[in-house]
C-alpha cells in the first residue's frame, strides 16, 4: 500500500486550516483546537513547514504562523516533500546511480515514469483545492504530456 504518514495528513490538515483564514495569523495552540490534534504535534508540523519554507512565523503579542505565499502556489508535493522528502516511487526514481541492481534490474525507467506522473498530479493539486471543501476534479489526462503509462509499441 502507498500511504503517506500520520504527520504529512496532518500537515496538510493544518495547512489547510491555515489557508481558510490566510488574513490573520494563527497560534499553534489555536490551531491544535481548531483541527482537534495534539498541541505537540501540531507545533512540531509548524516547525517542519516553516523549516520548508511553506509558512512564516512571527513572535510576539501579533505572531503566528501564516503562509509564505499564495495557498494557489502551495502544491500538495511542496506539504509532502515538507514533511517527507522528496516524492518518488521508489529509490531509483530519486535519483540515478544510487541501485546497485541499476544495470541488471529492467524496471527502474518504468519505474521512473510512474513516478513523474505521481509528481504531476499531486504538482496539480494545490493547498487552495485541500482548503476548498468541495471535492477536487481530477484532469482526466495528467498535467505532463512527456508521461504515457501504455506499454510503448514500436
């Protein structure tokens, strides 16, 4: 199964509720409340995020944590990249030369362009859709047109 962890879902959970509300800055403890998840948990996703360069933070009486930039130019690849690293399929898709099976393994271009059409999507999917309560239109053709997932007939 491909699941992404508890902290990058409540990533975007927060994010998200920080986008409905891109106005005003919020506290961590404000936030916790707000999307009913452990203060600890929640100031450490922050952190991971501002780390990232997706939020900014202000301390004092008007601090808090606001958005680096529009929630339309925030993809769900920047939340999990954020919090997860890089998104590939697998080792080989990150980058070359790190397989010690590179040479024998016949999977790994394939593997690869699974990959970029995975990245594609989830490029097109922005925290604006996550923050959007109605459900996301998926494009019935993906983002990049280089990809084709059907076996190659020569």
């Amino acid at each position: 199964m491909l699941k992404l962890s508890r902290l990058t879902d409540y990533a975007a959970v927060v994010m998200a509720q920080i986008a409905r509300h891109p106005e005003q800055s919020h506290a961590a403890a404000e936030l916790a409340e707000a999307v009913r998840l452990p203060h600890p948990t929640v100031s450490k996703t922050l952190k991971m995020l501002v780390r990232a360069g997706l939020l900014e933070s202000r301390r004092g009486a008007q601090g808090g944590y606001s958005l680096s930039r529009p929630a339309s130019r925030i993809s769900a690849t920047d939340i999990i990249s954020a919090i997860e690293g890089p998104v590939a399929m697998t080792e080989c898709s990150q980058a070359e030369g790190d397989c010690e099976l590179a040479a024998t393994c016949g999977v790994a271009d394939n593997w690869q362009r699974v990959s970029l059409a995975v990245r594609a999507l989830l490029d097109s999917v922005t925290l604006a859709h996550l923050a959007d309560t109605t459900p996301i239109k998926l494009p019935v053709q993906l983002p990049i047109q280089s990809v084709s997932l059907a076996a190659d007939t020569a």
